[in-house]
C-alpha cells in the first residue's frame, strides 16, 4: 500500500506570530476570517452556557485544591487558568468522540458526564481509573507524559478503518511536545491521515522548566514538520478555542486528517498540590497572565452584549456552589477498595498467573493476620 504524506496546508498554519483571538480583553469582538464562520451560533445565550461551565470548572478546582489540604483527597493537578482551553474545544466535540487527556483534563471529564464520585477515587488514590471509559467516550487520565497522543492516534486510525467520523482528541502540555511518545504519534497520525486532533495547552511551564528552555519556536510550527497543519490559538479566549476546534473536527470528520492546535494559555496555580511554583516563576509573571484571565474576559463580552450579570453570576456560583457540594460529598464519604481490587481489570478475563498472585496475596495477609 502507498502512503502519500501531504505538504502543510499554509491556509492552517495560522497564529504563529500573533495567537487568533476573537475576544479581547476589554470583551470587545475581534474579526477573525478564519474563525468567525464557526461562530455565527454563538449568541447571548450561547455565550453565557460557556460561562457558566468556565464557572463550574474553576469551582471544581478549587474544591479539590481545598480537600487535598483538608486531607480528604492524595493530589490534585489544578487548572486554574486554563478553563477557556478546555471549555471551548469540550463544547465543540459529539458525544461519541473520545477524550484521551492527562492528569489535568477536568474540564473534559466534567462536561463528558463523569460521575464525582468515581471521579473522586482517582485522586483519593483509591483507583486508577475512576470511570468506565466506554461510558463517557474518556479515556483514563494518562500519567506518562504524552503517551496519550499514541492512543488516540490508535483509536483514530481504527475509526478511519471502521469507515466511521468518529474524531479522537489528544491533550497534553507543552512539555509532552519533547517526548518521544507524541512525535512518534505526529508520524503515524500524518502518514495515515487520521482523523485526530491534538490539542497543545502551553500553559508556560513543564512542571518548573518554562517553554523558552524547551523551545526556541512557537510550538505549533512543530506538526507542520510532519505534514500536520496548525494554528496557534489564545487559550484565554474561549471563542477562538471554540472555534479552532470546530474547524480542526470538520476537517478530520471529512477525511482531511490531522490537525494541531496550540493553545497558548497559563498554569496559575502549582503543577500539582505538592509544587510550589513561587520558586522558579515571580509575581509580576502571574499577575500578567492573572490580567488575562478567560472568566473575566467573557463576563466583559457579555456586558457589551447586554446581559443581566447579576443574574447570570447568581446562577453560575448555584449550580458552582452544587458541583462543589457533589465533590465534598464524595471524597468524603469515599470507600477505600479491598486489597483484591488490584488485581481486577488487569485482563478482560483473568489469567492463570493474576490468579496465582490473587492467592498468594491472600495467603500472606492471611499469615500476618494470625500472628496478631
């Protein structure tokens, strides 16, 4: 079989001086010829539905920062900062697209329909994957850095094969872009012409180590090295997010293959709750990017359109205030497992040797039990 790689398509490989931006940040609209077309939709009521989830994401947030500190949850990778970034391509997939994130996609697993409670486990550190990804059209939270690219390149190619338009989406950070893991899946997802979005949230920093030491280029100039158009987006602006990733799903659900999206955006808070990020990034740096924030930005655009604020930030924080309750609720009254659960779900069907190792573990706690 040949394989013909096509050449960049220069009408995509947009942004890279200038990030497309259709909100600024006073909330005034921008025209963007590119992205408008997939925004014609967007009315007041639209508008403020992308809000309102911005809100529920943030309130997530900083719940779950707060119940690390309270002990009731292990970790937690926040995103405050980033909402716009996943908000804007969350409302654009189909319900039977697939999801394949890192550690701090909880903007995609909320809006996909995860149950809190399950979610829960995972950062109670009570399971490894908290939901049954068939359910939710998720994959599992990735902790090797990068390997999901892989995956849903794989699922792409098999819903190509299938002759379906179902559209995976990778998600990583910035520093995933040096690993291996997703250059290999820039090589297959262009050869095949997959139908696979990646989506690069730069958010400045891979853990401590900022972009400018990874990278002397705008990240999005690496896919078109592998015939991979892309556009560097304001991950700020939840329009222009929604609208890259309206336009990079059409293509791959019309056969046009892969597309890359870089969203260049900020990590506020630590990379993790056991980060300290004040020891490698200074205050004048946040309060820059704290001036972009994606919230304010569309609460700006909303006012210019009219909207009643008071009545819309009243209903934000409720149904804000009720997720936030549904996760307290659920890390608190979480169940730790029983010491077999690990060894369920390794196979479809368990194998003689997951079997073996099931009773010996038995054995052994049995043995320590009795010398009590």
């Amino acid at each position: 079989m040949s394989i013909t790689v096509p050449a960049p398509d220069p009408e995509l490989a947009v942004g890279i001086d200038c990030p497309l931006r259709v909100l600024d940040l006073d909330g005034s609209r921008l025209p963007s010829e590119l992205l408008d077309p997939y925004l014609t939709d967007i009315d007041e009521s639209a508008l403020t539905n992308l809000y309102v989830d911005m809100v529920r994401v943030r309130r997530l947030d900083t719940e779950a920062f707060a119940l690390t500190r309270q002990g009731h949850l292990v970790l937690w990778p926040p995103l405050l900062g980033q909402e716009a970034a996943q908000v804007g391509p969350a409302r654009a997939l189909r319900q039977d697209d697939w999801v394949f994130g890192s550690y701090r996609e909880h903007a995609f697993a909320l809006l996909k329909g995860v149950d809190l409670a399950e979610f829960a486990h995972v950062w109670k550190a009570y399971a490894h994957a908290g939901w049954d990804p068939h359910e939710i059209n998720m994959a599992p939270a990735q902790i090797i850095i990068g390997a999901q690219s892989l995956h849903a390149t794989g699922f792409a190619m098999a819903s190509k094969l299938d002759r379906s338009d179902d559209v995976a989406l990778a998600c990583f950070g910035d520093g995933a872009t040096s690993e291996g893991d997703v250059s290999e899946a820039l090589v297959w997802a262009s050869a095949f012409q997959a139908p696979v979005v990646f989506l690069c949230q730069n958010n400045q920093y891979a853990i401590s180590e900022p972009v400018r030491v990874q990278s002397s280029a705008p990240l999005a100039l690496r896919p078109t090295g592998f015939g991979i158009p892309s556009m560097r987006v304001d991950g700020n602006d939840v329009l222009a997010m929604h609208a890259a990733a309206r336009i990079a799903f059409d293509r791959a659900r019309s056969g046009g293959g892969p597309t890359f999206i870089e969203a260049v955006t900020y990590r506020r808070g630590p990379h993790t709750t056991t980060d300290d990020p004040k020891r490698y990034r200074d205050e004048a740096e946040l309060e820059e990017w704290t001036a972009k924030d994606p919230i304010d930005r569309v609460e700006r655009a909303l006012e210019r359109m009219g909207a009643n604020m008071d009545a819309v930030r009243a209903e934000a924080k409720i149904r804000a205030d009720e997720l936030a309750k549904e996760l307290r609720a659920a890390a608190e009254h979480a169940e730790a497992p029983s010491a077999d659960a690990i060894f369920e779900h390794v196979y479809d069907q368990p194998t003689k040797r997951i079997q073996r190792q099931q009773a010996e573990r038995r054995a052994f706690a049995a043995s320590i039990e009795g010398k009590r």
